[in-house]
C-alpha cells in the first residue's frame, strides 16, 4: 500500500514521543536537576528525551575529560606552595601550537638554573586542549582542568594566563582526578622508596669502606 | 603479514624497458617514470596491469636537491596494495608534468591541489586553475622556500618559548600585512578577481536551441547556504530547471594544515588530524599513526590494535549516523531524524570522552599504541551499546526512514554514477560502494587487525543516492558486528610499549598509511628525512576527492537534487579544505 512507509515512519516518531512521557513518569522527579538523572540520561538505558538543561544541569564531566592545562603545586605543613614544575620545558617543546612560554632563571651565585620557573604563561586562546603538555611531563607539573566555563568580556586583557592563574593546589587535582592522582602518588612514593633505599646502601657500602 | 603478501610482484621494467627505474633511494619505493612516457606508462597500468584506481596524487618539494617530484598511488579496484610510482622535474619554474587527467579523471582536483599549493604546472589538465587558496594569491604555499603570515621559525618547537620565553602575542609582535605577499602591481581597491570569471568561463553551456531561444542562467549555490554543510559553494549552469554543468568551488576553510604538518614534529600532528574530518577524529588519528609506524617499523601492542578497532568502528557509527540525519535534513525532514541520529551519536560521544578526555578532538592514538587504557566501565558501556542499544536503534532508524514513500521518491534514481565512473572518478567510502564496486580497505587491503573479524563488505548496486543512503545502514550493521566480535576478544595487556618519548626518531624515507574512513580512503603520506619533523605530510582527503564525481552525478538532474546529491557525499568541509 502507499503510504505504509510513512505511516510506519510516523509511528516511530509517536512512539518517541509517549516515550518521553512515560520515562519521565517512571524515573518521577528524580529524572531532572540531580546528578543521578544526569547520569541516567547519559547512559545507554535511557529512553525518550535526554537533553540537559545547561546551565542549570550540567554533564557530569568524566576524569579523563581535559581542558585548558594548570599548575600543580603541593601544599606544605607550613602552608607554603611547593611549585611541582622544574622548568625543564618539555611541555612547552611538545604543545603542538607553541602557546606554553616559560622563563626560567639561573641562581646568580652558582649559576646553576633555578628548578622553579620565573614565569610561566599559557595563551589559552592559542591552546588547543589537546593535552599533550599533562602527558608528558615528567614530573606531574602541569594537568588538564575540568573547568570549561571560561567565557570573559574581553580575551585580549584576560586570556594569557601567567603562573599565579595557573597555579592549583595537588588537592584540587586529586579532586578533580581520583584515579590518576592515586597510580600517580604511588607510583612517586615507590621511586622515592627506591631511592631512599639506594641512597641507604650507598651509605652503608660507604661506612663498610 | 598482510602487507607483505598481497605486494605485487610485477615487473614494470620487463614491460616498460627504460621508461621507468625504480627508485632506489633509502626508504623510499615503487618506480621513476619519465615525464615524457608518463601518461603512456599510466595508461599501460590502468589496462594491462588493472591499476584502475587512482588512490592519491601529490607532489614533494626536494628543495636542497633542486627537484619536484609528483608521486602517484595507484590501487586495483579489485583490491591490494597500492603501487607507487613517481615522476621528477627540475625546480625551476616553469615546473610542467603531462596531466593524467586523461588517463584517471580521478586526478582532476588533486592536480588542481597540487598546481595551487605547489606550482605545478599540469599539461593539458582541462581547467587548471587554484583550488584551496583565494584568487589574487601569490605563490605556492606548499614549496619549502615560501613562508606564512605570522611565520617564526622553519619548525617547531621554537626557540623563543623556552627558557626564556617572554610572551607576546604573535599578532602584536607581527601585525598582519608585514608577511604578506600580494601579486606585483596588486591593489586591492582596484581589484577584480579574475579567475571568477574563468570560473564561469569553465562551465559547459546550454546547448542552442533553434526554436527555443533559451537564456544562460549560472547560479551559485552557496557559500553562504544551509545546505553546503558549511561554507561551500556550487557554480551551476541551468537549462530551466536542469542542470547542465557544475562546478564545486572549496577553500573557505582551507588553513593549510599540510604546511603546518610540516612545521610540527611527528608527535604534533597527531591532534592536528582531529581537526581535518572533526565528526571522525579517531579515523584520523589512525590513518597518520599507521603511516609513521610504517616508518618507524613499529607495531602496537595486541590491547591497542583492539582497542583501536573499537574505536574506530565507533567513529564509523556516529559519523554515519550525523551523515544520514543531516541527509534527511537536506531532504527537506527538518531536523527531527537528525536529533533523533544525533541523540545516539551522543552515547558515543559519552564514551569518547570517558576514554579519550574529548568528546570530538579525541587525540587519542600515538606512535605505538593509544595514549591510555579505557577507564574502568568503559569497555562495559561499549559492550552494552554493541549488543543491545544500538542493533535496536538501526532497527528503529529503518522502520522510520528506509521505505518512506517521500525519501524514496526523492532519492531513487538521484545522482547516479555508474560503476565505471565512480573508479575512474577516484570516489571513495560509501560514495563507491554504492555504486556497485566491493572496496573496502579492511577488506581490499587489510590494516591493524582486520582480517581477524567476520564481517560484509556493504554495498549496493543501483548508485544512485537511495543506494548511499542504504550502504551506510549496512555499515552500521557491519561495525556493530566488528563491535561486537571485538569486545569479546579484546585481551588484556600493555596499550603501548615503553616510556613515551616526545620526540619520536623517525629513520629517512617514504610512507604511504590508509584507513577506510567512515568516508573513504583516507591516507597520509609522510616522508622523513631523519629530522624530528615531517619533511613532507599529505591528506589524501576522501571528502575533497569524491568531490571529483560531484558535476558528474549532478548532471541532467533537477537543481533542487544538487542538495541531496551533495549530502549524499557526505563531505566535511575540515577536511575538504584543510
Ligand atoms: S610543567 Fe612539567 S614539562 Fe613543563 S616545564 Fe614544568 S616540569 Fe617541565
Ligand atoms: S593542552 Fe596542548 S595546546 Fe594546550 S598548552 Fe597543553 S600542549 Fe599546548
């Protein structure tokens, strides 16, 4: 018959449409502006409607989820920063559009470079949130943020970030990035383990002599 | 194992005597021809030889040994690897090479490509004029010796970002104008773009009619115009309501991303590939890592080839899916297929961005594996989507579209290409599968690991845009299958062997790497001459080279069809631009 492939089609599009309702009646309130409800529309179970109301719902954003790079520094008992980043620049030699500038200085007396960078800028406008500055810098100094919400009035005053901006303490980091923060600690407490314990024979090898 | 068999081993200096050599240069394969027998050899291989398929054509600058080189890959459509041969000139302007035109009309706009962004000059190509760039443009951007607006040093990483990197704004330290070249005696109040009017010029007329004196009608569809897919532009000539000939005219978009390729180290790259086809990120990433590890001589390990199928076939899903729903828009359904397409697209998306840290610019493969195991969940969700979400949703997708009245009213019979011509044309992807030829590269010529799963070629016979329509639901099908083959075998271990290095040592010569694409063909040939950069990094675009076919399908059809036609290519303008 003709018009059986458009009747056909059109049920399709009803049956979407009850769907949307009986989703919502089945799942009740929950279904909105929680973060279950979110999850629940972002998982492959979900029926009918899944669209969420930015700004006042927001994604949940996974940990591998990357966006403009920060700095990560420590927090010391004295409440001092510890910058991680030793300004060996790997990360401003593998940013693929060069917006990673870093200045670093050298002890006047020794001559020797100074490990904490002077300055340290990222163009964001220029960055591409591609992420490889966090994967390969060796001594988990610099990181991809969660936060995506960066819309300013005018980019040109605000969209170089320098180091104050960047900085972020390893406590946000382990927040943002659970997983990643504990394999890393780990891994970093074993090669201090390993070192200690290199530097102990050393000294035992040493006093034997 | 697979490229080392299916090489074939013919002879061409048997058959062609002095005519060609082979090239023997380190790393490097495949023939030297001489310009003046090339398009005879050409021909010899397309009907002696069953070379009939031009896969790619670009040319190399070897500015220190003061040569231009043009290296053609050609296949047989039957399948196999691709055989390569190449023909040098000296640089020195004018730079000619006999066109192919002739031999493989597949070659029309790569020669055009290579004209504009080289300065190569084709010989008897039929309507050689620029391509990618603007009108008024000087120069050839491609050749080693020109140099961008804005342009800092040969290659990166520069020297001013570390350790003293003082930042500026490279607008600032540059303002624009200062690096650029106009033509001499350019003034731009005064000028007129003259090659609008070769444009024109090159569409064929409406034949004379004695009785009925018929008006000349060129319309321009585009660049501006909802149904490009973005800023495209089709120059038609109209005989009422039927269109005579067309011309598509690209390049809005175009940023060179060949000549940044260069600039960049090989590590670089791999998140520039994102941006060219950005609904197909991970195609792209596997395509230009297939190419470096052929030069490399690396293979991933067993998790990450696995891991990349999976990924890949994804990509296949989502990018068909946003082809078909966009198709419908252009047919006129508005917007409710689409979102409807578009909400699964989007559990895709979820996983990508679970895995890969980025919902479209994925950045996600390197050189020797992936750059990070799934998270944990993450192989579970993709095994729930492979088996039970997204067979029901093609089921649905059907029930809703597939034997419509009105789509098929409007697509049967639509933009026809015969089988000969989608060959001869260079097509890829769907576009030739839809007409009737069985090629596939994971079948035709298997990479990574695809001879290992079970799986159809799709294809349909009619070519016409119903068919197109069709053969990308039987892909789908086709990637759940690979899907769900591929979760059940992955295996445990490593993603990629090693500390990572973020200089990769790349030894001297030439690659030529190629995936099937959710749109085809889409290859990368990178040369290295043992720097930390690519000496020279190609796109073989599918988008751009099924463009080829465009005026072709068009032709005798309704002007209100060009629409269809053209979204039945399924073209990204990041990619057909570059
Ligand atoms: S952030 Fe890391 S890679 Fe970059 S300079 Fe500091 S330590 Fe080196
Ligand atoms: S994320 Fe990529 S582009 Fe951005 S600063 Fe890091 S390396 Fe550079």
């Amino acid at each position: 018959m003709y018009g059986k492939g458009i009747v056909k089609g059109l049920l399709v599009t009803l049956k979407r449409f009850f769907e949307t309702y009986t989703d919502d009646i089945k799942h009740g309130k929950a279904r909105y502006y929680t973060e279950e409800g979110v999850a629940y529309r972002s998982s492959p179970e979900t029926r009918g409607l899944f669209t969420v109301q930015y700004p006042e719902e927001k994604l949940i954003t996974p940990e591998e989820f990357r966006f403009i790079p920060f700095l990560v520094y420590d927090e010391k008992d004295d409440g001092e920063q510890a910058i991680r980043c030793t300004s060996c620049g790997i990360c401003a030699k593998v940013c693929p559009p060069q917006c990673i500038w870093i200045e670093r200085t050298s002890d006047p007396k020794t001559k020797r470079p100074v490990p904490e960078p002077k300055n340290f800028y990222i163009d964001v406008d220029i960055c591409m949130n591609c992420g490889l500055c966090a994967e390969y810098c060796p001594f988990d100094a610099i990181k991809m943020d969660h936060d995506y919400e960066l819309a300013v009035y005018d980019r040109h005053v605000n969209n170089i970030y320098d180091k104050e901006k960047l900085l972020k303490p390893a406590s946000y980091y382990a927040d943002i990035r659970p997983l990643n923060y504990t394999q890393e600690e780990k891994a970093r407490a074993e090669a201090a383990a390993a070192k200690a314990a290199k530097a102990a024979a050393r000294a035992a090898r040493q006093k034997k002599q | 194992m697979t490229e080392q068999t299916l090489t074939p081993t013919l002879n061409l200096e048997e058959r062609f005597g002095d005519w060609v050599t082979p090239d023997t240069r380190k790393g490097y394969e495949g023939y030297l021809v001489a310009p003046e027998h090339l398009i005879d050899c050409a021909a010899a291989l397309r009907d002696e030889f069953g070379y009939d398929y031009l896969a790619s054509l670009t040319a190399v600058d070897y500015l220190p040994d003061g040569k231009m080189e043009v290296v053609y890959h050609v296949s047989q459509s039957t399948g196999g690897a691709p055989l390569v041969f190449k023909v040098q000139v000296p640089r020195e302007d004018p730079v000619t090479v006999p066109s192919l035109v002739s031999v493989y009309p597949g070659a029309e706009f790569q020669e055009r490509e290579a004209w504009d962004l080289m300065g190569i000059r084709f010989e008897g190509h039929p309507d050689l004029r620029r391509i990618l760039m603007w009108e008024g443009f000087e120069g050839h951007p491609l050749r080693k010796d020109w140099k961008e607006a804005y342009y800092e040093e040969d290659t990166k990483p520069f020297k001013s970002r570390w350790p003293a990197g003082q930042v500026h704004r490279v607008e600032d330290t540059l303002p624009f104008g200062k690096n650029v070249k106009y033509p001499q005696g350019f003034d731009p109040e005064k000028w007129t773009p003259v090659e609008e009017e070769a444009l024109y010029a090159s569409l064929k007329r409406v034949p004379a009619d004695e009785d009925l004196p018929t008006e000349q009608l060129i319309v321009n569809l585009g660049p501006q115009h909802p149904s490009t897919h973005g800023v495209f532009r089709m120059a038609v000539t109209l005989d009422g309501e039927t269109i005579v000939d067309l011309k598509p005219v690209m390049g809005y978009l175009h940023r060179n991303h060949e000549k940044i390729g260069e600039r960049n180290t090989y590590l670089m790259n791999i998140p520039f590939t994102d941006r060219l086809d950005y609904l197909s990120s991970l195609s792209n990433n596997f395509g230009y890592v297939l190419a470096v590890e052929k030069l490399m001589g690396i293979k991933p390990p067993e998790r990450a080839e696995y891991i990349r199928v999976i990924m890949a076939e994804l990509t296949r899903i989502q990018n068909h899916l946003f082809a078909i729903g966009m198709f419908l828009n252009d047919l006129g359904a508005f917007f409710t297929p689409s979102l409807y397409a578009i909400e699964e697209r989007e559990l895709i998306l979820d996983t990508f961005e679970a895995v890969t840290g980025s919902r479209m610019m994925c950045n996600y493969m390197r050189f020797g594996g992936v750059a990070r195991d799934f998270p944990p969940g993450q192989l579970e969700r993709v095994r729930d989507l492979a088996f039970n979400r997204l067979p029901a949703i093609v089921d649905e997708f059907d029930a809703y579209l597939t034997n419509n009245e009105i789509v098929r009213a409007r697509c049967e019979g639509v933009g026809v290409l015969t089988p000969e011509q989608a060959i001869a044309y260079s097509t890829c992807g769907p576009v030739l599968r839809a007409s009737g030829v069985p090629y596939d590269l994971r079948r035709a010529d298997p990479y990574s690991i695809y001879d290992r799963f079970d799986f159809d070629v799709a294809v349909r016979y009619h070519g016409d845009v119903y068919d197109r329509y069709l053969v990308r639901m039987d892909e789908i099908r086709q990637s759940i299958r690979i899907l769900q083959q591929a979760v059940e075998q992955i295996p445990e271990g490593p993603v990629i062997e090693g500390k990572q290095q973020y200089q990769v040592r790349v030894p001297a010569g030439e690659a030529y790497g190629r995936v099937e694409g959710p749109k085809g063909e889409l290859g990368f040939y990178v040369v290295s001459n043992g720097k930390p950069n690519p000496w020279r990094y190609h796109v073989r675009a599918p988008s751009f080279i099924n463009l080829t076919a465009l005026a072709e399908m068009c032709k005798g059809n309704k002007i209100a069809d060009a629409v269809i036609i053209l979204g039945s290519i399924d073209i990204v303008l990041g990619e057909t631009d570059r």
